[in-house]
C-alpha cells in the first residue's frame, strides 16, 4: 500500500522532461532562444541575477511571472504543439526579449 502511493505521489513528476533554465541578466533572457521537445510538459526554472524584478510574460504560453531581483522563480508549460512561443520581460521589454522553440 505504501509502495502504492509513493508511485502515485511521484506520477506527476514524471510527466515532465527535464528541467529547463533562463537567465535574466544585464535585463536580457539567457539564452534568448530555448528549444524544448514538443508535445511535453516542461518545468522552466527562471534566475534573476539582476537587482532589479521583472516579469517573464508570454501571451502564446498564457504565463506571467513577476521574478524579485537576486532570485527564481519556476513556471510549468506544456505539453506544446511545435512552434515558436515569443516572451519578454515586461519591465524591460527593449531588451529583455525571447522565444521558446517546440520541436
């Protein structure tokens, strides 16, 4: 029974690849193009090294974040059908600017 809820625990973990990483650095994403599988759910781990906050924002991918300076925050998206999925940094939207590819 134990064995059994362990694994029921631990199912909606393994639904999702690896984890993915961003860098919000000089208010610039890092890399400004990620390429993720398509048609899987992935955990997007998102570093502000900046002092300043700013907000990760994509309306292809319906997410917003607000990320504190000098911290992370995790975003889920997914599963994606293959494409180009545009985001930006909201506070600084000149320069903070990417895209998530689904192949």
């Amino acid at each position: 029974m134990k064995r059994l809820l362990l694994i029921a625990l631990l199912l909606p973990f393994s639904a999702y690849a690896a984890d993915y990483m961003l860098t919000i650095k000089d208010h610039q994403f890092q890399p400004a193009e990620l390429t993720v599988p398509s048609g899987t759910k992935i955990k997007l781990l998102i570093e502000n090294q900046d002092a300043a906050p700013e907000e990760f924002d994509s309306y292809p991918l319906n997410r917003e974040k607000v990320i504190a300076g000098h911290s992370s925050a995790t975003i889920y998206i997914g599963p994606l059908t293959p494409g180009r999925y545009p985001f930006i940094g909201e506070f600084h939207a000149t320069t903070a600017q990417g895209v998530i590819v689904a192949q």
